[in-house]
C-alpha cells in the first residue's frame, strides 16, 4: 500500500484509490453503537412525520420540507437533483442551525494535496457562526451525473476541513494547531442518508500533504440506517421516521457533543 501512487486530486475526484493510499478504512457501526445509545424520540414538525404528501393547513416547516422532498425524488439525466436543497433545509428544521452555528451550501475550501493546492467543496455544511469553523459536511451522490463515489469525496472533504479550521485557528484566534479534529459526516443517495464519523489527525494530514503513507490506520465510522424501503428514501412514512431519528440522534452524538466540547474550551 505504501508504494500506491499518490498525486494532488481535487476533493470531487477522491476514489477508494485514495482512501487505500492514505490507509484509510470505512468500518460500519450498528444503530446503538454509532450512536452511543438508543435513538431518541422525534422533535421535529409533527406534520412531517404524518403525511407523506402536501395536505391542507400544513405547518410551514412541514410544507418546507414535503416540497423539497418531492422535488429531490426527481433525478434529470445530466443535472444535480434538488437533494442539497432538501438536505440543508432538513438541517435546519432539526436544529443544527442554532443561535452559534449556520447551514451553508457549496462551500469551497482549499486542500493541499501531494505539495499542490486543490480544492474541495461540499454540498451542503454546518458551520461555527462566530469563527466560521467548520462542524459538518454532507456530500450528495451524483452517480446520475458521474461515476465517483460520495464516500471518499467526504472523506476528502473532512480533510480540507481540517486545514481549514487550523488556518482559522493559528492565524485568525492565534492558537497552536489542532491536534486531531472529529467531523459528523452525511452522504445522501437520492434523499437517503448515511452517517459518518470522520476523525481527522495531525499526521494524517501532513501525510495527505506530503503524499506520504501513514504508518497509523484511519478509522471511518458509518451507520446506514435499517429501513423498510432503501431505495425509496425518505418518502415512505415508515422510513421517514427511522431516518428522523438518526438524524435527532445524530445532532447529540456526531454535532451537538462537538460544538457543547467546543463551547466548553472556549469559557
């Protein structure tokens, strides 16, 4: 593995080649591991969670949601899908904009790749609102579009995050480097998502940028939710309220948690 040729990639270009490159394993958790517990009760619209489709006298956060959910079932040859549209409004609905953090779509950050400066850009983010740090990054599978796997572009992606955030860090609040930063991560396939916990360290970092091999291991959680009907995504009830969960589940374990760390350094 460690005379796998490795050269500067754009984070839209990432492949399983890369993420063999720089020693990087995708392990999936089952529910009550990734999540560190049972999944919690639904908090959201409740309008949501009972109709599948548009009816009278909807909640706007409810009618929001139907609307982009429908539009993000249909997929046109050769265009991105209404998915990131659905995605962050979903964020948003949910909580994870909150009074110190915002839901951005399509923000690019650099990525030094092999002495080479590239770029990365996600479909859809979470970010601190006070030092624009990044927390959360979801990427949308556009095999309609191309061949490339969502997987190792997040990955990719949770790396540029991490230069990112240690640029921030040093040269905008003066501190030394982070060690090791944990992202939460979502790909969506149609308006199906997948979980990720994606631990970025100092050293594999430096490995990326200097197309080295690390001698340590990347270890990638994923927990794919277990529903009825995966290729129906989250239009039927029953895997809408599976889903929903995750989601409220994984805003304490894969983002709240990060940010509640990160509130509590800064007092």
């Amino acid at each position: 593995m460690a005379k796998l040729l490795r050269v500067a990639k754009a984070g839209n270009s990432w492949s399983i080649n890369e993420l063999e490159a720089y020693n990087i394993s995708i392990v999936e958790q089952e529910q009550t591991t990734f999540f560190e517990g049972p999944l919690p009760a639904y908090t959201g619209p409740p309008a949501f969670l009972q109709h599948e489709n548009r009816v009278e006298e909807l909640d706007s956060s409810s009618l929001a949601l139907i609307k982009r959910l429908d539009l993000a079932m249909r997929v046109t040859e050769g265009e991105e899908s209404a998915v990131e549209d659905f995605a962050a409004e979903l964020l948003r609905v949910m909580g994870y904009e909150a009074k110190s953090t915002i839901v951005r779509t399509r923000k690019k950050m650099r990525l030094l790749v092999c002495g080479e400066q590239v770029h990365a850009k996600t479909d859809v983010s979470v970010s601190d609102v006070e030092f624009g740090l990044v927390l959360l990054l979801v990427q949308v599978d556009k095999s309609h579009i191309n061949s490339q796997d969502p997987e190792p572009q997040l990955i990719a992606e949770a790396i540029a995050a991490f230069q990112y955030n240690n640029a921030k860090v040093v040269n905008d609040l003066l501190l030394d480097p982070l060690p090791s930063v944990s992202f939460a991560g979502i790909t969506m396939t149609g308006t199906f998502p997948r979980f990720y916990k994606i631990k970025v360290t100092a050293d594999l970092d430096y490995c990326v940028r200097h197309g080295l091999y690390p001698a340590a291991r990347t270890i990638v959680h994923r927990h794919t939710p277990r529903v009825p009907a995966r290729c129906s995504g989250m239009k039927p009830l029953d895997n809408r309220a599976i889903i929903l969960r995750c989601i409220e589940a994984f805003g304490h374990t894969g983002f709240k948690q990060h940010t509640d760390d990160e509130d509590q350094d800064g007092d």
